[in-house]
C-alpha cells in the first residue's frame, strides 16, 4: 500500500513542494528514508518512532520505504518530520478522513514525546505550498503568525502531533490563524536626529543617502559625531512596502532570525558587523550556503563602522552586490542566489591616529602611514559610494548652544514624499534583471538617459566636474542619480544647476583624502 503526504523543502530563499511516498509491506520490520535525505533527515526514522509511541498512536510493525520526491534533489533539515509520520499514519489507517490531508502540505520537527518545534523558512514553505495549490498548511504553533502573511491558504499551527488526528478525525477541529496587520508589532524604536548637534552637512547628506537609496561614506577625527549619525539612518528611511517587508522575512525567516511573535519584518533592517567578520561571513557562504550580512541588510541598511579595519577581502566582496542587488553563492551542493539590495553607510578616521587635517590637534602619523591606511579602501569600491562627506570636530559654541533640530519624523516626512514620487515614476520600470525599479540609486542606464535629462546649463556643470574631478563612467551616472534625488526632495520635474552642484560636491571629497 502507498500513501501520500505533502511539505516543502528550502532551496535558498526559494522553496519548492515535496510529496512524502509510504509505502509498507509484510516483510521485516525495517524503516527507510530515501530521496536524497541529509544526516538529520535519516535521523527522523527514531524521532518519528518515538514521538507515534508516545502518542499513543500505533506504529506499523511492517517493512516501511518513504520516498522524498523529487528524489533528484538534496533535501535538508529536520522540517519533513511531520509529513513523514502523516504520510506513516495515513498508510496505517489512523488517520480518518484521510482523503482531506491530500490537499494539505505538513511542516514542523518532531519531539520524541510528539510536540512540534518550530523550524527556519516557514514562510518561504507556505509560499511554495500556495503555488502548488495546497489549500490548507499545518506548520509549528510557533511558526503559526510568520506562516498567516501567505493570503489564499488556511494556517493551522499545530503544538502535537494528537492536535492533528483529532482535527482529521472530528474531534477537535482546530481553527485556522488569520493575518491582522493592525496588530503588527510597533516600529523598532531607533535613535532620532533630534540628538545630533551641529554637522547639517552631514545630517543632509543622510537625508539624501536615504530618499535615493543611495552609498554613504561619512569621513572625520574621532567623536565628531559620524556612528551617531548612521545609527540613527534607519529612523528617516522611508516606509516599507508590502513585496519588500516579504522578501525581508523570507532571508530572516531561512537564518533563523525571525522572532516567534513577529509574522512580518515592517521596519528597515540594520546591520552592523564588527571588522573582524570573515568574507563568508558578509557574502554569505558555509557547507550549506546561508545568507551573510549583505543579504540580512537587503533593503536596509548595512553600516560599516571604521571600514578600513575591515578586511580588504571582505570590503572587495562588497563590489559585485553593490552593483547587481543579489549575490550567487556557489558551492558543491548548488548554486544559490540571495537578494542583497541594501543602503552601504560607511565610516571611517582619515588617518591611524585620527587626526589628519584636524584644525587643533596634531597628526601623529607618517606620510606613508597615512597613505598606507588611506589604500586600505580601494578606487573600485569608493567608486561605488555615491555620497563622501566630511564630519568635522564641532567647537564648544555649537556643543553648547544646544539649538533645536530636525526630528527624524520630520525628516522621514520629507524622504517618504520624495520616494513616493520616485515609486509613481519607476511603476513601469524594470531593471535587466527583472526585478523592479524602487528608487533613484537602482537607475540603469536606459533609465539615467530617460529621467535625467539635462538642460545645457546643467550639462556644462557636468563637463567642468567631469574633466577636473577625473570621473568614471560610473561616477559620472551616480551623479546624475545624485541630482535626480535632490530634485525629488525639491519636488522639480526637471534637474536643475544647483542640483548638479549640489551631487558634485557630495561626491568630490575622495579627491581630498583619496589622491
């Protein structure tokens, strides 16, 4: 006799629908896991046997083959646990009304007393299982609000394994979990602008950085104010939407990042490694690949605090992510693709000591010591950081007046009503890639020609900036990128000198410290 039962396996962020074959005979009493399972799949024939038994359930003492199909493709993790005693009950006749579970798709771990535990990538699984057409899902009851975001499919979560006979049997019917987005957790609380003293220049160029989704390199002595300013970055970007708060659930949902009692990530993640990290770590990587920090960062921010300390094999990995917004890990066991569409705010001292160019205090470093630390930051990748501002040591005048500024909810304002407009240009417009255009950073060139047109007056500013600075090609698109934010923050149609002027001087700093 076979019988069948329905889950889903994990490949990356993508998750694919796995039919769980039993098949039993009156031969010896002998169980089997086939279809390409890992060590702790094969481990589940005792956890399986253990937790029927102390279900109180019978285990068929028959010879008992299940089959994890597709076979051809590797499948990990302890989350087939269910549906491999589903598919081992159905086939021994204890579960009633069985024909219902056909079009069910089973997740969750299973403990040797028969709870279920919760396991990583929840989401990504029900998502594959509403693709499949399964109408029901039965997923840990820990998992159960992460699982209510997929629309179009009944959640049930589940704390044992006697929850699910009795709701197939007519017992206990269990009561499906529905998603309240009015009931979404509050904002993570970050640290507001309002704090920051002085530094308007560089408080500007965040705003900037953030309404275009653009790089961020913030340069000066020490306590000038530099990851005050950063930490508080996340505060005044703009509002979620939907398709991103998703794909930001799914790479935390899959790293096991994702609290029990959040079902959606509604704020912009904020990542900040320390320079220590290996690259694999940043890139993501391991024996089966997971996402690094540039992935848990996607559409976020990731900040990187005292960047040349960092590694120069991590800061260089940072190059191709930066350009495509996804990065392909490649390893024996596949080939995996993580998105990695982040905001990259870095910090850093012009020097060993920290005092290079400081109006009162003396530089203690070499000529060749700062130059030495300076390389640590190679062309290519300051290349790519569209904003270089300096943040100057404050007197005790501006220290001590204490005046009032911005708010980051004043701030935020203005950011959310020049995306908005960004949104409303972009809504037809899709990267090579597929993937849609958000905000003015993700421009390709069809799109720069298109949307940034310049008048000869803005162009001839552009010739001077061109020729005297030595810009890329690349450098030269950031630029106009640059001016096309700030002419959205001024809500004008079109881009105009002082805009240009303004997104040059944003990014000619690297010519100062950068020779």
């Amino acid at each position: 006799m076979i019988s069948y039962a329905y889950t889903a396996g994990l490949f990356g962020i993508d998750s694919y629908e796995v039919t769980v074959e039993c098949h039993s005979d009156t031969k010896l009493s002998v169980f089997e896991i086939v279809g390409l399972p890992d060590n702790a799949i094969k481990e589940a024939k005792e956890r399986v046997r253990a937790a029927c038994i102390n279900s109180h359930l019978p285990f068929p003492d028959r010879e008992i083959i299940v089959n994890l199909a597709p076979a051809d493709m590797r499948k990990e993790g302890s989350s087939f646990d269910l549906a491999i005693l589903i598919s081992i009950l159905i086939n021994a006749g204890v579960l009633e009304n069985a024909h219902l579970a056909q079009d069910c798709c089973f997740i969750g771990e299973l403990s040797l007393s028969g709870d279920i535990r919760r396991v990583n990538g929840v989401l990504c699984m029900a998502l594959a299982a509403k693709e499949a057409g399964r109408k029901r899902i039965f997923v840990p009851y820990e998992n159960a609000k992460e699982a209510s975001v997929v629309s179009g499919i009944e959640i049930y979560g589940v704390k044992n394994v006697l929850e699910i006979i009795d709701h197939f049997n007519g017992l206990r019917p269990l009561t499906p979990v529905v998603y309240e987005p009015d009931k979404e957790e509050a904002i993570q609380a970050y640290p507001d602008f309002k704090d920051v003293l002085g530094q308007r220049a560089a408080k500007r160029a965040a705003e900037i950085a953030a309404a275009g989704g653009h790089n961020l390199l913030l340069i000066g002595p020490p306590g000038t104010g530099k990851s005050m300013i950063a930490k508080r970055i996340p505060s005044i970007l703009p509002e979620m939407t939907f398709e991103e708060s998703i794909e930001t659930t799914k790479v935390h949902s899959i790293s096991g990042l994702l609290d029990k009692d959040v079902s959606l990530i509604t704020t912009r993640p904020f990542r900040s490694p320390h320079h220590t990290m290996s690259a694999p770590a940043l890139a993501g990587g391991g024996k089966i690949p997971m996402p690094g920090e540039v992935s848990l960062a996607n559409n976020g921010v990731l900040f990187l605090d005292e960047l040349p300390e960092f590694n120069r094999l991590v800061t260089e990995s940072l190059r191709q992510p930066l350009e495509d917004g996804k990065i392909t890990i490649t390893r024996t066991a596949g080939r995996l693709t993580y998105p990695c569409t982040f905001m990259l705010v870095c910090a850093m001292n012009p020097c060993k000591c920290g005092y290079f160019g400081h109006p009162t205090k003396e530089c203690t470093c070499k000529p060749t010591d700062i130059k030495k630390y300076i390389s640590k930051i190679s062309g290519p990748l300051l290349d790519r950081i569209d904003i270089q501002i300096e943040v100057p040591s404050l007197n005790y005048k501006e220290m001590s007046q204490g005046e009032a500024t911005e708010s980051s909810a004043d701030i935020r304002e203005r950011v959310n009503k020049a995306r908005k407009i960004m949104q409303e240009r972009f809504k037809d417009d899709y990267k090579e890639s597929g993937s849609p255009v958000t905000c003015n950073a993700q421009m390709e060139a069809k799109h720069i020609r298109k949307y940034c047109a310049l008048s000869p007056d803005c162009s001839a500013l552009m010739e001077s900036a061109f020729t005297a600075l030595g810009l890329s090609a690349r450098g030269h698109d950031r630029i106009l990128r640059l001016a096309r934010t700030i002419a959205d923050l001024d809500d004008c149609t079109d881009i105009e000198p002082q805009h240009i002027a303004e997104a040059i001087q944003l990014r000619s700093l690297d010519k100062k410290y950068f020779k």
